[in-house]
C-alpha cells in the first residue's frame, strides 16, 4: 500500500482507469456470457419440456379416441346382428378353410387389399353376410384410422376380420395364434365385463408380417345384457410415429419416442439411421429414470443416436400400461448460440479494454497537470502567501471548480485575516463588561434586590447595564407585591377551607337521603311493574280464551251442519234399501214362477227346481236383512236429529260465553294499559331520582376535591410567604408601592360566610360585606 501511495498520479490514474475498463468489460462479459448460458438452458429445456408433454398429450387424446371407438362396438346394433349372424353362418360352414381359400387364395384383389371384395362367388350363408356387413366394417375401419377389425364368438373363433390376414378363420383359444397380442385382447374381453375396453401392448404379430401390433378388445352384448362375442381393432403403430417424429421445435438433432415398461420403444425414430419400433433402450438413463421417477430432466447423457444430449421424460398412463415419454437435443446444437456469443464477447472485450486504455491515459494527463497546479497553489494559500496564478479557474470543468473556489476561499482568508483583529480588540471590551454583569447577578443570585451597577459600560454595552437596573427595580416591586399579597392568599385559603368543610358535610347528608329516596322509589317501580306484567298475562290469556271461543263457534256450526247431511244420507240410504226389498220380492216371485215351471217340466226340471229353490231363500235372507237395516237406520235417524238438536243447543251456550270473554277482554285490557302507563309514569320518576342522586354524589365528590384543595393552598400559601422573606427589599419603595386593593376583602367574614352556607336566600349580605365577591359566589353556585 505504501508503494503504491508513492507513485505518481500521473503514472496511477491511466493505469487505474485502464484496468477498470478491463475489469468492467470482463466482468460484463463474462456475466452476459454465463446469463445468456443459463437463459439458453432454461429456454432450451422449457421448449423440450413442452414439446415432450405436448407429444405425450397427443398420445394420450389419440389412445382416448381409439378407445372410444371401440368400446361403441359392444353396444352398436350393427355389430351385434353382425357377431350373431357371422357366428351362426360360421357354425354352418363345414371347414373353415373354404373361408380362408374364399377371401385369402382366391381373393382378386392382391395383399393389403383384400378388403376391397365384399362376396365371395358361392351361395352360402355367410357370403351372403359378410357381403351385408362388409361395407359397413370397411368404412369404420378406414375412417377410425384402424388397421383391423375383428369379430370372434364366445368359442374364440375369428368369425370376421376386415383386411383378411392369415388369421382370419382361425381360433384364437387354442389355435396358433391363441398365446399373440390379439389371444390375449381376445382372452381379456371374454371373460371381462360389459362396457369395458382392454388393451394388449405392442409387440410383434405373426399374420402381420412380423410387424409390431397392439390390440384393443370389448365385449359385444345384447339387448338383454348378454356377452354374444367379442370385437377388437389392431392398432397401427405408423399413426403414432406421424405424432411423435413430427419435426416442427427438433432442429437437426432433436428427438422424441416412447418406451413401453419392457424398456422398448414404441415409436420409430426420425432418422434413417435411428431405432425402429421395439427397440431395446434399457440401458439409456433417461429412460430408467422416468420410468422410475415419473419425470425427468437430465443433461449430458447419452442419447438414442450416441451422443451427449439433453433429455426431458415424463411417464404416462396408456390404457393401463406404463409408458415414458422422452425428449432429447443434442448438447452441440443446443448449445451453439452460447458458443458464437462467447467469441464473439472475447472479441469486443479485447477491443474495448485497448480503447479504453488509451483513453484512460489521455484522460488521465488532462487532469492530473492541472491537479499538480493546484496542489501547488494551495500549498501557497496555507502559508498565507496570496499572490498567486489562478488562471486555470477559466476552465469550464471541475478543476476550473476546484480553482474558482481556492480564490473565494483566498479571499476569504485574507477578510478574516482583518476581521480576527478587530475581534481580540473587541473582545478585551467584552471581558470587562461580563465581569461587572458577573458581580452583580451573583448578588441577585443570593437574594439581594438593592444593588444598582452606577459605573456606565463603554459604547453599546451601557444598554446592557441600564437593563439590568431596570430590571432590578421592577423585581424590588414585584417581590414587594408578592409578600403583602402571600398574607392575604394565606387568610383567605383558610376561610375557603372551613367553608368548604362545612359544605361537604351538608352535601353529604344530602346524598344518603336521595340514595334512600331512590331505593324507595326503585321497590315500588318494581312492584307496580310486576302488577302491569300479571295485568299483561291475564290479557293474554284472556285473549286466548276469547280466539278459542271464537274458532269454537265455526266448529259447532259445521258439525250442525254434518249431522244434518248425515240425517240426509241415512233417508237416502232408507230409499235404497226399499228399493233393494222390492228387488228381494220380485227375486222371490221368480224363483217361485221358476219352481212351478220345473215342476211342470218333471224330472227334466228337478235340478233347475232346487237352484230356483236356493235362489228364493236367497231373496228371503236378503228381504229379512234389509228389513232389519232399515229399522237400525231409522233409529240411527232418530238419534243423529237428537244430536243436531244438542249440537245447535252448545253452539248457542258457546255463543254466548264468547260475548262474555269479549266484554272480560275488554275490560282487562283496560286495567292492563292503566296499569302499564303507571309503571312507565313510576320508571320515568325512578330515572329522574337516581340521576339527581348520581348527580349529588358527583358534586359531594366534587366538594370534597375542593376542600382538599382549599387545605393544599393554605399550606402552599405558608410555604409562599417562607420563599418571599428571602429577598432582601427596599423598604422605602415596597412602603410607597401602591395598595388599591384591601387585603380586607380577601378575607371573608365568619358570620356571613356561616350564613351563605345555612341559606341561600340570605346571601345578598355577602354582596354587602365582600364589596362583589358574594355576587361572584351566587354565580358560581347557580353554575354549579
């Protein structure tokens, strides 16, 4: 540090300037380069990320639309008439090879197109269906985005299948191909539930080709709910690539797949040289740890093409499979913007620490010289020396500042130069005066009024004196003023305490007889009150008593009026048994023409004699029965015309209470409302008493204070009068000093005072003795 405080500031500056250039571009740069690395990460893997869960969405939305479609096929009225057709035609067929040698061999139409015959040529059953649902099939398949479609019986026999591969017409439960991807979709749904969709993942299927497949399977159901077969579709992998490798966000290294959880792919690559579908990727560590973690972000691994990449994985569900989604760029190409931006931040570096450099040290030379000037211009003013060159403060910039100011400050010395002389000579004037000032307030200090400064002070401080005589003159009558007056304060406290003894004893008294007065008039407030309420209760009931007679009244009434309508039904009913007695008779003088008719017939007529026989004991019985409900409807006649008779004769009686409860009502309610109004009246006097009586405990409060007050100003008024006799004063002055008031009428007289207090409306004497003061008392007192 020493060393470098020696060196010249010439030498320093342009150095230091220079190396802050430097520094400053460095650290710019190399800050820039490092946020712009990181920002380029971020980016990169944010658009990967993206790109990879977009892809994984797709999937998924393209999943969910194929599972869609094929769980339609269970419940579609289409399919179902197709599977039970097919199985019924199939079953017919006595070799399932005919339909192989029809729609396989002897197909017209070459491979991949064998879909394009509706009919085989022979007239049997199932050509016959297939060229009905064919159509039907083929559209599904081709707008669907199938590969194919499959129909099986509950047997497992592939009854129907839309591109005719080699499978078709064989069983899948113990056939060939009953342990592929399609047995086990096949396997899955028949024995599963209705309404469901299952899924067998991709692998490699023999009638295919060898090529990857994956199947997806439900149940086909009746109306009635039954299990009649199975439909399934085979998946078409090239679909999912066409999501997967499109290239839109890759670049030129990019790329993104799917693996299945046997660690292989579900996807081809982009690449010619890439990995096909089904290729074994278990040991990139990307893919073990999202299928392990669920989700990933790694940099610098190996990547599916070899090299180091960055890589995004997310995991996802497919129809109950585990599968990962994985996104890869390649380092270098992720990477490369950074790369052109660093050299491109090393070249401006270099080229702006040289220019600074530069201009550092030319900066640098146009400051320090005139630094140096300055330096040795200042050196010159702290000596006192003023004749010095100050041209540079012509100059527009700081150091032109610098030196504008050296010449103020040089003025500046050279004034108080001048101005510090005067001041020794002034100030030797000063010490003579605050001396004498110093004498004098001593004296005051130990309570001596009566010193007067008589030698005059040179110039203006002479003021200064003559102030303070006056001041001591003024503070010789006041203190005076002071010593007559404590005296009087002092008698005139003590009359003021006595009077206020008295007053507080007579508040006192005052108080207990309205606290008493209240507590009278708050028993009976309660009692009149607790009247009011047993007034206001019998009102209620009253009240009740008087709605149910009222409600009573509607009620016999309705009942008057329904033995009424009941005496008219039970005549009613009397007619209709009349008329049923006719019936009994005429029924018995048919039975009886009937017996002598079969009687006339002889023995042909015997068996229709005893049914007439029967039938007219019948009519007797029915004859008898109505006879007797006729007499008890008579008697029940009489007694409800009994009832209503009573009924009118209780809805009169009610009528009658009812008038009667009225005018009780009536009669209450006024006792009631005399009764609440005396108790509002009393509430009201109560209120009135207990604040007068709060009121009165405030003022015997209030006169307590003040009698305490009255005590606490004699004894200050003591102590006053001990303070003041400390002065020593001019008796002949404090003798002349004016007395225009009379101690006299500070001091109040007993008697009268006595007077005032026993009663107010002798207290004009007051006025009289105390020259005003008993007409400020009456004030005061009409305030209070």
């Amino acid at each position: 540090m020493g060393f470098f405080a020696s060196v010249a500031l010439s030498r320093k500056l342009p150095v230091i300037i220079a190396a802050l250039c430097v520094s400053a571009s460095v650290s710019i740069a190399t800050v820039g380069y490092f946020d712009f690395r990181e920002n380029v990460r971020s980016e990169t893997r944010k658009g990967l990320q993206i790109l990879t869960e977009s892809r994984g969405d797709a999937l998924l939305a393209w999943f969910e639309n194929m599972r869609q479609g094929v769980n339609s096929f269970g419940t579609d009225p289409t399919l179902q008439a197709a599977a039970s057709s097919f199985s019924s035609s199939y079953n017919l067929m006595i070799d399932s090879d005919g339909l192989q040698d029809a729609y396989i061999t002897n197909n017209p139409n070459p491979l991949g197109q064998r879909d394009q015959l509706d009919q085989a040529p022979e007239s049997v059953p199932y050509h016959f269906q297939h060229g009905q649902f064919h159509p039907y099939f083929r559209q599904i398949k081709n707008t669907a985005g199938y590969y194919d479609i499959f129909l099986f019986n509950l047997e497992g026999d592939m009854v129907y299948s839309v591109a005719k591969e080699a499978d078709f017409a064989t069983n899948f439960a113990v056939g060939p191909y009953a342990n592929s991807g399609l047995g086990d979709a096949f396997a899955q749904a028949r024995d599963g539930a209705a309404g469901e969709v299952y899924f067998a993942d991709f692998e490699t299927y023999a009638p295919s080709a060898g090529a990857p497949a994956a199947f997806l399977s439900t149940p086909i159901v009746n109306q009635l709910g039954d299990i009649i077969g199975v439909a399934a579709a085979q998946i078409p992998s090239d679909q999912i690539d066409a999501i997967f490798n499109n290239p839109t966000g890759l670049g030129t290294t990019g790329e993104i797949y799917a693996v299945g959880y046997d660690n292989l792919t579900r996807t081809t690559s982009r690449f010619e040289d890439g990995k096909s579908i089904l290729a074994d990727v278990g040991t990139y560590a990307q893919v073990q740890a999202v299928l392990a973690q669920g989700y990933i972000e790694l940099e610098g691994v190996k990547g599916s093409y070899g090299g180091q990449v960055l890589a995004q994985g997310k995991r996802i569900d497919v129809l109950g499979r585990q599968w990962a989604v994985v996104g890869e760029l390649g380092v270098a190409e992720a990477f490369a913007p950074v790369v052109a931006a660093r050299n491109k931040m090393i070249f401006v570096t270099i080229l702006i620490a040289g220019i600074a450099a530069v201009l550092g040290w030319m900066t640098a030379r146009s400051v320090v010289r005139p630094l140096a000037r300055l330096g040795s211009a200042v050196m010159q003013v702290s000596n006192k020396s003023y004749d010095i060159d100050l041209t540079d403060q012509m100059r527009g910039d700081e150091i032109g500042t610098l030196f504008q100011g050296l010449d103020m400050f040089r003025e500046k010395l050279m004034a108080s130069d001048q101005a510090e002389e005067e001041r020794q000579a002034l100030q030797a004037k000063h010490v003579q005066v605050v001396n004498r000032l110093s004498i004098a307030l001593t004296k005051l200090a130990d309570g001596d009024l009566t010193h007067q400064i008589t030698t005059p002070f040179e110039g203006e401080y002479d003021q200064l004196r003559q102030d303070y005589n006056r001041t001591m003159r003024n503070l010789n009558e006041t203190i005076g003023s002071v010593v007559i007056r404590s005296g009087a304060i002092r008698q005139r406290s003590d009359g003021m305490s006595k009077s206020s003894d008295d007053l507080s004893r007579r508040t006192e008294n005052q108080a207990a007889t309205l606290e008493q007065t209240a507590a009278a008039l708050d028993e009976m407030t309660a009692s009149v009150k607790s009247a009011a309420d047993g007034a206001r209760q019998v009102k209620d009931v009253v009240s009740s008593a008087r709605q149910d007679a009222d409600e009573s009244e509607p009620v016999v009434q309705d009942t008057v009026r329904a033995m009424t309508e009941i005496e008219g039904s039970s005549q009613e009913i009397s007619q209709i048994i009349g008329v049923i007695d006719d019936i009994a008779f005429q029924t018995n003088l048919l039975a009886l023409n009937a017996g002598v008719e079969a009687a006339r017939a002889g023995e042909a007529g015997r068996g229709f004699a005893v049914v007439a026989s029967e039938v007219r004991a019948l009519a007797q019985r029915s004859s008898d029965a109505a006879k007797q409900i006729k007499a008890l409807i008579g008697e029940s006649s009489s007694q409800v015309e009994r009832g209503v008779s009573l009924v009118g004769q209780a809805g009169e009686v009610l009528t009658k209470i009812a008038s009667h409860i009225n005018h009780i009502s009536d009669l209450v309610t006024e006792i009631a409302s005399g009764a609440e109004e005396q108790s509002i009246g009393i509430g009201e006097i109560n209120i009135g008493v207990t604040q007068l009586d709060k009121v009165t405990q405030q003022n015997a409060a209030m006169v307590e204070e003040a009698t305490a007050s009255s005590h606490a100003l004699n004894g200050e008024a003591t102590e006053l009068e001990k303070l003041v006799k400390r002065f020593q004063l001019d008796e002949a002055k404090v003798a002349a000093a004016p007395e225009a008031d009379n101690i006299s009428e500070f001091i109040p007289q007993p008697a009268v005072q006595e007077s005032a207090m026993s009663d107010y409306a002798t207290r004009p004497a007051l006025a009289a003795a105390g020259g005003g003061r008993a007409q400020q008392a009456d004030d005061m007192w009409q305030d209070f």
